[in-house]
C-alpha cells in the first residue's frame, strides 16, 4: 500500500518507491520533479551511469539519439557506452557492439506476432515461408546492451551489469547465427539505438549476403533515435518485411518523465514520421506501437490520450497493450488486472483505432 507524498492518497497502485501518484505527478510536476529526478539520479549512479545527459563546453558530440550528448575526455553519454578517449568518440562501430543473442522458435511472444508474418503467414509468399504462423522456423533475438532511457520499470535491466564490460563481439559472429530456419531478425535490448551502427551494419550485410533468402528485419525499440538512424531502420524493415515496433511509454510529459527518466516529445516526433514513412507498405504492416499498462500510472488518461494521438496519425497503426509484470524499481506494483486491461482496449477502440491488441495475457491478475 503505497503513499502519495503531495497529496496523501493511499493505495496498492502507487508506488512506495516513487513515492507519487499519477494525478499528482500530471498537475504538481513543477513541486515534485526535484524528488523524482533524484530517483532518477540514485539509480544510474548505482550502475556507474551519468544522472544526466553531460553537455560539456567544447565537448565531442553525439548524434545518435535525441540527447545530443556532449563529452569532455574521459565522459561517458548518458547510454554509459559512448565516451571520449584520448580525444576520440568510442565505444561500439559498425564492426563491434556489446550485444548477445539467442534463436526464439516462430511463433514467439513478440508485440507485432498477431499482424506479422512470422505469427500469421501475412506477406505470404514474399514475405513468409507459410501462408500461416511460421511453425519450424525461428527469430535471431539479437539484445544490444546499452538504452538511453531510465525506465524505472525496465523488464530487462540486468543488461546494466554487463554494460560496464569491455567486450566488443564482431559483426560477422552475428552472421554466423543466422541459421538456414531463421526467417526473422529482432535487434533489441535495453535498446538497438545506442548501437545503431552496429545494427545498421549486421542489418544490410545480412540481405546483402543472402538475398534469396526471407529475412526480416525488425526493431524494438523506444524510438529515441536521431532521425537518420530511425529512418534507416524503417527502411531496412521496409524492403525485407519486418516491423519497426515503437514502445510508446505515455502520453502526457511529465508522466513520462517520472517513469523514464526522459521527456517523450522526440519519440512523439518521430512517431509521426514513421506513421507517414509506413505507408509505403501497407501489408504486413511495417509499424507497430506497444504500451505498457502500468497499474496506477498508466492509467484511463494516459490511454485515451495515447489513442487519441494515434488516430489521429492513422486508425489502423496496430497498438499492442501489454501487461505489466513488477521488476527493477517499481517492484512494489500489482501486475495489471483484467479490468484493467479491459478498459484500456475498450478505450482505445471508443478513439476510432481499429487494429488494438493484447499482450501477456498470461500475466493479468484477477486484482480490479
């Protein structure tokens, strides 16, 4: 039972770590930011990241995401995996990445399984070996250790110990892994972002070297790339099948801020570009957003205001609304409950989207 420190409202759906509610952080941001950023702060200096993007006068800069960091010798970015060494920008290229991967057997709990052909057949026969889900065939889960956002909810923030790690793996060991039954290709993480030239790289050299092969390329990803990243991993998603799947976090800023550590105002850019960009494939769709439905946080606000913003870019962006499970530092949350989960999808239909999902249903509690 968590206790709201503005307001006093109590309640299993607030969070005793973060220590606010969800109205009090929407209307009292200006009051309460201080406390929240030192949260922020607390938990990456716990992993040796910087609290805050470094903006250095004279610094080397970074383009890859939308924090523009700027570094001073011996600085890391806020990712923790770019720094200035002896007056160089280093710390991955397109020939090594802190990255580990795994094959997931099709069909697999992806966000875009319920439209994509690896769930589906959609695309047979240019884009899927099967007319339906590709039973037999697997996923490349490709997991790049670093992000560039601080979810406090992070399902995967185990990578943060391993990011300190030296190690660079060559992109050919990656191609190495694509075995003959792999019809699909998933760079995640953390995030693809920070490693994007990596990415980017194993990405083309792949259709490059085995053209008459199916293999889409699909991304996961928070969406905070810089815009000719993110147009880059459309296009290669674009031409091969895949998706481009966008995690959409929350709709109003200061929510997201509290949540992730960053604002949402270049994601929400980039969103819009991507929505135009995917019309030059209409099937197997080529952009898929995700949200999580965070119990208490994410609530019927958070989702009409999302469903809102996504009609009004294009009704039939497929929307997968996922269910929470507690980890990192919001583990003192309930998973999400039926009732919520029902709203949510009924709220988003009730805004005009006409393609709405839901994932890890295996997770929803009976909790109301």
């Amino acid at each position: 039972m968590g206790l709201c420190r503005w307001c006093g409202q109590k309640g299993p759906t607030i969070s005793k770590v973060l220590g606010f509610c969800v109205s009090c952080i929407r209307n009292h941001w200006a009051e309460i930011a201080k406390e929240i950023d030192a949260l922020h702060a607390q938990s990456r200096l716990a992993f040796g990241l910087p609290p805050k993007p470094p903006r250095t006068k004279g610094g080397i800069p970074c383009r890859l995401c939308f924090h523009r960091c700027r570094l001073g010798e011996g600085e890391a970015g806020y990712c923790g995996l770019w720094r200035v060494e002896e007056g160089r920008l280093t710390g991955g290229s397109p020939k090594g990445a802190k990255v580990s991967w795994y094959l997931d057997p099709l069909p697999t709990n992806c966000v875009a399984d319920w439209i994509c052909p690896g769930g589906t057949g959609n695309g047979y026969p240019r884009y899927a070996y099967l007319p339906g889900p590709e039973r037999g065939y697997a996923n490349l889960a490709v997991f790049y250790e670093a992000c560039n956002f601080n979810c406090l909810y992070c399902q995967n923030w185990h990578f943060k110990r391993r990011a300190r790690r030296d190690v660079y793996l060559e992109a050919d060991l990656l191609l190495g892994a694509l075995a003959s039954h792999v019809s699909c290709v998933c760079f995640f993480g953390g995030d693809p972002g920070p490693q994007a030239p990596h990415a980017i790289s194993v990405g083309r050299k792949m259709l490059q070297r085995f053209p008459e092969r199916i293999i889409r390329l699909c991304w996961e990803t928070n969406g905070g790339e810089s815009r000719s990243v993110i147009r880059e991993m459309m296009r290669l998603s674009l031409i091969s099948g895949g998706v481009l799947k966008i995690d959409l976090k929350a709709a109003t800023e200061a929510v997201h801020l509290a949540l992730c550590g960053v604002s949402n105002r270049y994601v929400l850019e980039n969103l819009a570009y991507l929505v135009q960009e995917a019309q030059r494939r209409s099937e197997p769709p080529a952009l898929v957003v995700s949200t999580l439905l965070v119990p208490g946080y994410i609530d019927a606000q958070e989702i009409s205001q999302l469903a809102r913003l996504l009609a009004r870019l294009d009704p039939e962006i497929p929307w997968t609304l996922l269910a929470f499970y507690p980890a990192f530092i919001l583990n003192d949350l309930p998973t999400t409950s039926r009732r919520h989960a029902a709203e949510a999808l009924a709220l988003a239909r009730a805004e005009g989207l006409k393609r709405v999902h839901l994932g890890n249903v295996h997770l929803l509690s009976e909790w109301s």
